[in-house]
C-alpha cells in the first residue's frame, strides 16, 4: 500500500519559518496560473504576497500568509485586520487569507461580511492535490531541522572561528613541546651538575691521598 502523500503536510508547513511559508504560498498560486510577487521582509506593511492574473480578466489579489500551528485557529480580529489591506495596493480585488491551522466561527463570518476569502489547512491540503504540488512542499519543507544557532552564522564567521581554535590548538601543543623541552633540558643539566662535582671530589680525594701518603 503507497504511502498518503498528504501524510504530515500541514505539520511540515507550519514548523518552517513565516516567510518560508509566504514564498511556499506565491510558488503554489503561480502554479494555480497566478503571478505572484512575494513583498520584502520588511517594507510589506502587513502585505505578504500580492498575485496577478490577465485571463479571462485582469485581476490583482492580496495574499496574507499565516503558517500556524492547528491549535492556533485564526480569529476575528485578524480579519478585520486584513480586510484593510486591500487599499493598500491600487485595484486589489480582494484579499485572501492562507493558513494552515483554522479559523475561528466569528472569523469565518466577519471575512463573509468584509468579503474576505480563507484558505484554511484543509482547503490547502486539497489545493496541494488539485496541482499535484507535493514537489513544492519537499522543495519549501526541506531541511527545517538543520540546527540553525549554528547555520545561522555566516560561513567566513565560522571558518574564522575554526581558523581560531586550530590556531589556538597549534599554540597550546607548541607550549606543551616547550615545557617537555624545559623539562628535560633541566634534567640534562642536573645529571651534568652531578657528574661534574663527582669529578671534581674524586680529584680532592686523589690529592688528599697523595698527600698523606
């Protein structure tokens, strides 16, 4: 029996990072036939992804990503908050609110009154299916497990860092060599001290004898 491809979806799509999720949005809708223009990280003014279509007439719509959790539903205020959205961009037809958890019964009937469409976890699963985009979901999922305290630095950062400590290393093995050599250097010369002064006594002694005898 194959595997449901489904299987973990919305999980997967709710542990990556926010903007993540928006550019996994605009893939999916420019494959629904859509242009789709993720906004900047930080100039977005609450605007996610903005989509565009020219057939059978033109269209602008609004996109508004939320990846939540499937406990974390979507309320009403948060409707009413992306409602305003719309005046935003000149001609916006209407604004679309994507997530992957639900929306809360008041949410469902304030987008009804603000004409507000929702795409909840469900109907995004079913949108997935429809344009067999499971390739986008492995695409935008991949490797949200890498540890990312360390791959969050830049790469010369960590290659200065490692360049560091094998300096370090290399110094802390040389001061060891140094004192080894210390070491034995002093043994060396108290071996010789040692030999020395039995030299000299055995000559005071062969001087002693000669003289008393």
């Amino acid at each position: 029996m194959s595997a449901d491809p489904t299987e973990g979806v919305k999980e997967s799509l709710a542990s990556i990072n926010p903007y993540q999720f928006e550019k996994f949005v605009a893939a999916l809708w420019e494959r629904r036939g859509w242009t789709a223009e993720v906004t900047s990280e930080s100039k977005d003014a609450g605007i996610d992804v903005i989509i565009e279509k020219s057939s059978p007439f033109n269209q602008t719509q609004i996109i508004q990503a939320k990846r939540n959790a499937s406990d974390n539903k979507v309320g009403s205020s948060d409707i009413q908050q992306y409602a305003s959205l719309e005046r935003q961009v000149p001609n916006a037809d209407t604004v679309i609110v994507v997530t992957t958890s639900k929306f809360t019964s008041p949410a469902e009937q304030r987008a009804e009154e603000l004409n507000v469409k929702l795409v909840d976890g469900s109907t995004l699963l079913r949108i997935i299916e429809d344009e067999d985009a499971y390739d986008l979901v492995r695409e935008f999922t991949e490797g949200k497990s890498i540890d990312r305290s360390a791959s969050n630095q830049p790469s010369s950062d960590r290659t200065d860092e490692q360049t560091a400590d094998s300096e370090m290393v290399g110094v802390q093995d040389n001061e060891r060599v140094d004192q080894e050599m210390s070491t034995s250097e002093a043994v060396v010369a108290v071996v010789q001290g040692l030999l020395a002064l039995a030299v000299v006594i055995g000559v005071l002694y062969l001087i002693v004898m000669t003289l008393l005898f």
